[in-house]
C-alpha cells in the first residue's frame, strides 16, 4: 500500500515526538533504537523508513525539540508582563523538573550533545539561537536573554538531580526571583498568580 506525502510526513513527526518525548525522559545514548522505536509504537524498520538511523534520528529530535520550545516563546506576548512571568514560572516549575518527557530538550539533551560531533552540535547550535532570539523579544535584551537561559536550564537539571522535593522547591523559588529581576518586574509575582 502506498501512503501519500502528507501521510508520511505525518508519520515522521508522529515518530519524532514520541522518540523525543523518550529521549528526554531516559536520555538518547542510553536507549536504543529499538527501544526508540518501540516509545513510539512502530518497529526499527519503519525508524530506517524516515531516518538514515540512530545519529540521524537525533538530529532531526534536536532540531523538532528545540523549534517547538522556540515556537512556545516566540508565542509569549512580550508587551504582557504577566504573560512573560507565567511562562517563566512554568519552566521552573515542579511540573517541568518531573515530566522532562514533555518538557523543554535542554535540561535533558545538553549533556548528550556536548559529547555529540559536529552534524549533532550546528542544529544544537541553529535551535538554541532561535530560542535565544525569541527569549530575547521578551527581555529587550539578548544579554540577559542569554543569563535567563543559562539560569533556567541549569535550575531545571539541578532540581531533577535532588531527591528532596524542598530543595527542588527553593532551587526553583531563587531563580524564578533572579529572573524577575533581570526581567526588570519590581514586584516578584505572587505564588497564587504562577501557573
């Protein structure tokens, strides 16, 4: 049977969200790629339909991962501060720390990528400077787009590392302020306005 293009590209994002979702949650390296297959329900051969395999596999999840954690940003309405601070709550939030599967793939995928090669890296690369541009629309500024980023990653991967939920709480608590601030909001919003 012969599927039509719009079916077939449906398939692959089908394929590369599931893939990603896994990856995140248990790391890429340490999963293989019939486990890759079976997270998304298909076998390895209909992985090597869409994929020239593992490494390839990867990139396109990098390059799927990032733009959809660049398109949630680019959808944040700058001129509204309560907007911009509930997308930063959301990111330091307990819900993202304990469901890395559906969260952003930089806590997660960093560490695999900084020992990837090169054809892995330049996507890596292209994807975070298209967060950081949209990052930036929301702090004016790409200085502290770049501290917002660094912060908010590292913050995530040091809260998912702690197996007190306090400590996981106060990690996030001090750098949602430290955000606030280099956002310019004078007053740090209240717990009950976080979402």
């Amino acid at each position: 049977m012969r599927y039509n293009a719009e079916y077939k590209e449906q398939a692959r994002e089908k394929l590369l969200h599931a893939c990603g979702r896994h990856a995140k949650q248990n790391g890429f390296n340490a999963t293989g790629l019939a486990d890759l297959a079976a997270a998304a329900g298909v076998t390895t051969g209909s992985v090597y339909k869409h994929f020239k395999g593992k490494s390839d596999l990867f990139v396109n999840i990098i390059q799927a991962e990032l733009k959809r954690t660049a398109d949630m940003y680019a959808s944040v309405d700058s001129s509204d501060p309560v907007q911009v601070a509930r997308a930063l709550a959301a990111y330091l939030s307990l819900a993202h720390v304990h469901n890395a599967g559906a969260g952003c793939p930089l806590p997660s995928l960093t560490p695999e990528v900084a020992r990837a090669d090169d054809e892995v890296k330049l996507p890596f690369e292209q994807g975070v400077q298209a967060i950081h541009a949209n990052v930036t629309a929301l702090t004016g500024d790409a200085h502290s787009a770049w501290a917002i980023m660094a912060q908010n990653v590292g913050a995530v991967m040091l809260a998912r590392a702690m197996r007190s939920e306090r400590l996981q709480r106060e990690v996030l608590s001090a750098v949602r302020q430290a955000g606030e601030k280099i956002m310019g909001q004078d007053e740090p919003m209240q717990p009950g306005q976080r979402s």
